[in-house]
C-alpha cells in the first residue's frame, strides 16, 4: 500500500480517536503564538518606522552636492512611490537696515511626504499664547514661511516684505516646526521656507554656492527597499542615502532596543510552544507502541516504520500550522484593532513573511522533536504484543530532545534579528536546560535516599516521583523552561522596561546652546537662575579638520561609504574633559587618570564613529583648527548612550592640549513647556547663540517606548496561552499511566480522596522544582540580556523567586488536581480488562 496513503489514513483514524488533539492543541497554539507575534511585531515596527519617519519628511531621503538627477524621481514613481523635492542652503534676508544668516529651504509641492509643517500666529499682548495650526501645501510664489527667529531678528510682521536675495518677498506665516528640522541637527540657524518656483528670481544659486539638493520619497516599505537598492548602485560622489536611522542616532537606538524587546517577546512564545509540543510528543509516541508492535509482526521493517510516521507528522504538521496562521491573523487584527484605539496609531497592514515564518516554525519545532524520538518507535519489539511490560531504551529519546533543543536554538537565531541576540538566549535556555537537568536528577537522588514513613499523600506522592524519574526530570524541565520564559516576559519584562524609560526621563534636555563665548557663561548661569532653571554643565567645543591618519594625508578616494567621506569632508567638533561622562562607557583602551602617566596627546573616540572612518586604538590622528595644527593619539573607544539627549562628541582630548585654541561652549537644558516663553528673551539678550530645539525628537521617542511597552503587554496574553498549554501537555502526558495506576490502587482498597492527595503532593513538588528553576533562570537570563543585548543595568528582584515558586506550585497543582479528575472517575475494571 502506497506509504502516503496508508499515513493519510492513521491521521484520520487517530483523530477520530481522539490521539491527536493534545498534539494538535499544542502545535495550533505554538504556531498561532509565534505567527501572531510575528503579524504583531511586524505591524507595530512598520507603524514605529512610519512615525519615526515623520522626522525626516519621508522614508527616505537622497542629498546631493548638485541636483539630483531627474531619473532618480522618475524610476520612483515607476514603483508606485511618492516624491517630492527641496533646496537647501543659507543666505542673508534683510529686513530694513537689519540683516540676519538664515537657512533658506525652497519647497516642492507635496512637502512633507511624512509629518506635519505646523504654523503659528506670532504671540501679542493681548494674547501671549500662540494658535498652532497645520499647513495645507507650501508657501505661494512670491511669499515666505519664516520662524520665530526670523520675526524677532528683523523684527517683522506678517504682511511685511522682506528681500532675499534679488527678489523682495512677503511674510505670510511664521513656522512652528518642520518634521524634518530637528534631523541630523540640519539647518539650525534662523529657518525660512519658500516655494521653489521663487528660487529663479532670487538669484542666489551661483557657482560655488553651499548648496544641499534633496529629493524624498515614502510609500510602502517594499517599494522604499527597492529604490534604495537600486540608487545605491548609481549614487555619484556628493550623493548619499539617508534613512531616519542614520539621520538621528537617538531613534535609531530606539527603534533598535524597540526591535530588541519584541523578539524577545516572540522567543518567549516560541520557548513555550516548544516545551508543550516536546511533552506532547512524548505522550503520543507511549501511545503509539503497541500498534508499532503489531505491525512489527505483520511484516512491517524500521525503514518503513520511520517513512510511515515522518509522513504521518508532515500531514500533521502542515495542517495545524496552516490552522495557527489562520487563527495568528484573525487574532493579531483584533490585537491591532485594539492597541490602535488604545494608542490612537494606525497600524500598516503586516506582510505574508509572518505566515511564512508560522508555517516553518510549527514544522521546524514538530518535527525538531519528533523525528529522533521516531528512531524508538521504529525499534519496538514485535514480542512487547505479548509482553506489554518490555519498554524502550531512552538513548533516542534523550539524543531527540537534545535535537529538538538545536533546532530551537537556530530558531532563537532567527527570530531574535540579532545574531548577538540568538546566540545569547540560545546559550542562556541551553545551559538553563543542564542545570535544570542536573539540578533535578539530583534531588530526585535525593528523594531516592528518602523513605518517609507511613501511607501518607507525602509518602505516595515522592513515592510516584521516584518510581517515574525520568519523567518527572523532563516535565520539571519542560515546565521550568516554559516558566522562565513567563517569568521572563513579566517579572523582568517590567524591569527592563522601566530602565529603558528611565534611561530617557521626562525632564530629559530638549534645548541644545551652541556658540556659546566664554566671557557668556556667567551670564548665561544668571540667567539660568532668574527663571528657575537649574544650571546645566557647559562644554568646550573646538572646530578642527581631520588632516592625517598615522601621518598618511586623508584623502576621500580611500572611502568608498557615502558616511565616510562625509564625516571627513566635514569640520569635526572637539572637546575635552577630566572626567568621563555618566552615558559614556570605555569599550577599549583606558581612560586618562592619575594613575597612567599623563600625555598631553590622549584622544578618546566615539566606538562608532571609529568603525566608519576604520580607527583603531594607537592610530594618531592630525587637525587643523583656527589656532593651527595638532596631532594626538586614540588611547581609548567609547560606546555613547545616545538615549540621554545630554551633550556628546565623537572626539574628546586629554585636557591641556586645546587650552590655546579658540574655543566656544555647548550646552543643554531642559525647558518646561511653561516657559517657553523665556526662549524670546534669551534670544534678545545672546542673538549670537545658535539655539537647537530636539523637543519632538524625545517626543517621539518617548512615544515609541510607550508603544512597544503596550506591544508586548500585549504579546504576553500569548505567550500565557502557550503556557497553559504546557502545563495541559504535562499533566496529559502521564495520564495512562495514572489511569492504570488508579485502577491498581482503588482494587486493593485505595479511596478517590487519598490518589487525590499523592498527586496534589507530585504535582506541588514538581511545581516547586520547576518555580525554582524558572526563578533561577529568569534572574540570569533577564541580566544577561539587560547588560549585553539591550546595554541596560538590570537588577533581578527577589520578589522573583517567591512569585516564581509560588505562582508554579499553585498552578502546576491547581492543573493537575484538575486534569486528573476524570482519570478517578474510570471504573477499575473496565480499565484493567483493557
């Protein structure tokens, strides 16, 4: 008989049986958790880089030196995306006899692709607050948009007419913020916007000219992917790709850690979906070793025994994983319905790859653990027909799970987005997996040792666990496993939450001071005080040019990265300190103390930035500033926690060795949204500060936090699921074997009260062993995971381990007293005619 058929037919039979629907349930939930969390994750990262893209005017951005070629906007409207265009670059505009440097943006239509340009009504006496409202298109030919600097610098009035360059314009509207201002820390002088049809007439696009030509484009992710792909491929020197991760390294440390702590969630489905279908699968293959037998004794051979079944669970695996992706999608929508009213963001619709992902999931982790254990099935003796108590060696079964685990570890890979990430949880439930296995073997020795006296519950139900060791070592294991995970995603998930928003408080900087003199720093601090404002740390900043790396003369041919050749066209800010700063961390090398030998010629570098330009520690690097050249050594990396907002350099220099260079200052503060008033008059009394206001960037980023913590707080109603689900596969697993064991007992005598008892003792004693297991493992897991993945400080509570063990001993025994009702319900005689 054809092998497929003959597998088509053992599903249906089994199924109508009543075998496979502890299986199934396990692997329906394993799939839906996994397909769900990914539908989920995929959903609220597009929505995150959707919103976070908003910073930048669109999802992607081309810069050019010259103007960007026309095939560039034409080959993006082929593919279905949306383009607009701008100018950039800074010219005087007068007003009367007053003249201000102004950063002149000239505009196409369709600006912004992404975000709001916000305007407002200049404050009066008669009302001091502003009316906020949102552009509906560009400014007209013939006018401008101007910013609050703008208005108090020439001191103008909507309506007047102010010339820039040849041309005279007239002020229509004075601009709130542009989603694109605060990127990059571009175009923080005085802000105009006019419409590019206008820029003709102004004559101020001459040879020579500081010119910046951008084009963006938005549409849908798939679209934007291809584009990038394909101008990467044709950009010209002077041309670069921006993304809003590599415009701002704030958001992308947000949506990087954002990323980070949704895989984790998803790990955490896909641990516990893996402990349920491994108890699963061992109950099912204790059930099949009988007819295994018989057709061992019709003739069938190993070879066709494992064709039988691996067919059998491939049907059964694509069946139920095509099950779970079709409940993942019904279930992610309403998720997403809901989180959507929640948080009031519209999720993008997800891609066929979670489906994807569903379906190789459910078959990599069924057939993970199936298959090896199959190498036992096959080998059944055909003589256990008649001798039902010869059992199996476990070697195939311990070789299955060890499989089983390997296979779980490729997906840890994979699922965690981060190579560093897999590899960190995978060793982390891997050693977690042998302790717990040793731990375990260990105490079950022990109570071994023990023999309490009596024909109490306690005797009974130790008794019961000596008597089955190895399964009570493996649905320890199973369990503790599925409750690290658990305990992971709560317990610690709270923790590693709160440090991350801790790490960007409310009272975070969100106004930066630039060309700040020395002689201002008094007055600034006074300032500072009048209006309540406590005094923020100042910085010394000096501009220098990187001339030569190791006495080799820098040339931009040698950097084929569009970043690169970048920062070295660019002036570098440099600054120098004693101390290192809280949100800086040494990486490499060592930092400048007394207890090294001074050297005038120390430089730390920002790790990052070091990677682009391809520092190392000992390079010696030479500038040239205003006050003339100097050359120093790297001695050390920093890694820069970009989250804090607070004033940070690429490079920092041992004191002493800029001290005759002219110098100005930086500082950042933050300002309530109740004075904002004050910025009017800071602007009177120092016009020469450059003042840079990052306040929707932390916005923005805040907003992300508290989206992805609402994400997982979601997810988590998954992952429980699958717990349950272990815990019904655990309690399932041994339930023949406690169904003949009470038909045993209650025929000498043995009442439904006192089985009832011996087994609220096992299963307390095994909820026990896995709560401290699953306590054990989170406490370590959540540090590794806080430190080295996520570079957060993460303290594990005690509370965990009492929650821990008691939440697994209540429900492990709550479960099992349940699940184990029916099994006393069964007449002793009808089960042992059976």
């Amino acid at each position: 008989m054809n092998m497929i058929r003959l597998s088509l037919r053992m599903l249906l039979r089994d199924w109508r049986a009543g075998e496979l629907y502890i299986l199934t349930l396990a692997l329906v939930i394993a799939v839906s958790s996994v397909a769900t969390v990914s539908f989920f994750s995929d959903r609220v990262q597009k929505a995150l880089v959707l919103e976070s893209n908003q910073l930048l005017g669109g999802d992607l951005l081309v810069t050019s030196d010259s103007p960007v070629p026309p095939s560039y906007a034409e080959h993006a409207k082929q593919i279905g995306l949306r383009t607009t265009h701008l100018v950039r670059f800074p010219s005087m505009v007068s007003f009367g006899d007053n003249s201000l440097l102004t950063s002149i943006k000239a505009v196409a239509p369709g600006y912004p692709l992404r975000g709001e340009l916000k305007l407002a009504n200049p404050p009066t006496e008669e009302n001091i607050a502003q009316s906020i409202r949102i552009a509906q298109g560009i400014p007209k030919p013939g006018t401008v948009w101007v910013d609050e600097k703008v208005v108090n610098a020439l001191k103008v009035t909507l309506g007047d007419k102010i010339e820039v360059g040849a041309a005279e314009m007239t002020v229509m509207s004075m601009v709130e913020s542009e989603p694109d201002h605060s990127v990059g820390f571009v175009s923080m002088n005085p802000r105009l916007l006019m419409n590019e049809k206008d820029l003709a007439i102004t004559q101020l696009i001459q040879p020579g000219s500081r010119i910046n030509y951008q084009l963006l484009v938005a549409g849908d992710e798939t679209q934007v992917r291809e584009f990038r792909h394909w101008v990467k491929d044709r950009l010209s020197p002077g041309e670069r790709i921006v993304s809003i991760q590599e415009a701002r390294p704030e958001i992308r440390s947000a949506l990087d850690r954002a990323g980070k702590f949704l895989n984790l969630a998803a790990l955490a489905s896909v641990v516990v979906a893996a402990a349920a279908i491994a108890l699963a699968i061992r109950r099912f293959i204790q059930r099949h070793l009988d007819g295994c037998a018989v057709m061992r004794c019709l003739g069938a051979t190993e070879s066709d025994l494992l064709r039988l079944y691996s067919y059998y669970f491939i049907m059964l695996g694509l069946a139920a994983s095509l099950l779970g992706c079709i409940f993942a999608v019904l279930t992610q929508e309403f998720l997403s319905y809901w989180l959507e009213e929640l948080i009031g963001v519209t999720l993008p619709l997800p891609s066929t790859l979670p489906a994807i992902q569903g379906m190789l999931t459910g078959m990599v982790l069924l057939l993970g653990f199936a298959l090896p254990p199959l190498l036992n099935l096959r080998q059944v003796p055909a003589l256990r027909v008649i001798r039902r108590d010869l059992e199996l060696a476990n070697m195939h079964s311990l070789a299955g799970y060890g499989f089983g685990i390997v296979i779980l570890s490729i997906l840890f890979i994979w699922k965690a987005g981060s190579f560093k990430l897999g590899i960190m949880i995978m060793l982390g439930f891997l050693l977690a997996v042998i302790f717990f296995g040793l731990f375990g073997w260990l105490l079950i020795r022990l109570f071994l040792l023990t023999h309490p006296p009596g024909s109490s519950p306690w005797s009974y139900g130790l008794a019961n666990i000596r008597r089955r060791a190895i399964p009570s070592l493996v649905q320890a294991t199973a369990l503790g496993l599925g409750l690290m995970a658990l305990l992971t995603l709560t317990l610690t998930r709270n923790d590693l939450l709160q440090d991350w928003q801790a790490r960007l408080p409310e009272n975070a900087p969100n106004r930066f001071l630039v060309n700040v003199q020395p002689d201002q720093q008094e007055r600034l601090m006074v300032f500072f005080d009048e209006h309540a404002i406590p005094r923020p740390k100042v910085f010394p900043m000096v501009r220098g040019r990187l001339l030569e790396i190791n006495d080799r003369a820098v040339n931009l041919e040698d950097y084929p990265d569009p970043r690169a050749k970048q920062l070295i066209n660019r002036e570098f800010n440099l600054s120098w300190t004693d101390t290192l700063q809280p949100d800086n961390e040494i990486v490499a090398g060592h930092w400048w103390s007394e207890e090294v030998i001074p050297s005038e010629h120390e430089l730390s570098m920002e790790e990052g930035f070091a990677e682009t330009l391809g520092l190392k520690l000992g390079d010696r690097l030479s500038f040239y500033t205003g006050g003339g050249d100097f050359s120093a050594t790297i001695t050390s990396l920093r890694k820069v926690d970009w989250d804090t907002f607070q004033v940070n350099f690429f490079a920092v220099v041992r004191p002493g060795l800029l001290d005759n260079y002219p110098a100005s200052y930086v500082t950042s503060f933050y300002l309530p949204p109740d004075k904002i008033q004050i910025m009017q008059e800071l602007t009177r009394i120092f016009p020469n500060f450059l003042i840079i206001d990052v306040a929707s960037v932390i916005e923005r980023v805040q907003n992300m936090i508290g989206q992805v913590t609402h994400a997982i707080e979601f997810v988590f109603l998954f992952t429980l699921l699958a717990g349950f689900a272990v815990m019904y596969a655990a309690i399932a697993s041994t339930q023949d074997e406690r169904i003949y064991e009470a038909a045993i007992f209650r025929t000498l005598g043995a009442r439904k009260q006192q089985l009832a008892r011996a087994w609220a003792v096992e299963f307390a004693v095994l909820g026990a062993l896995a709560g401290f297991f699953a306590a054990a493992g989170a406490s370590v897991l959540g540090y590794l995971i806080g430190k080295y993945a996520l570079h957060i400080t993460y303290s594990p509570s005690p509370w965990i381990w009492v929650i821990g063990v008691l939440v697994s001993i209540i429900s492990v025994t709550a479960f099992g007293v349940i699940g184990t009702r029916t099994t006393l319900s069964q007449p002793p005689l009808q089960v042992l005619r059976k």
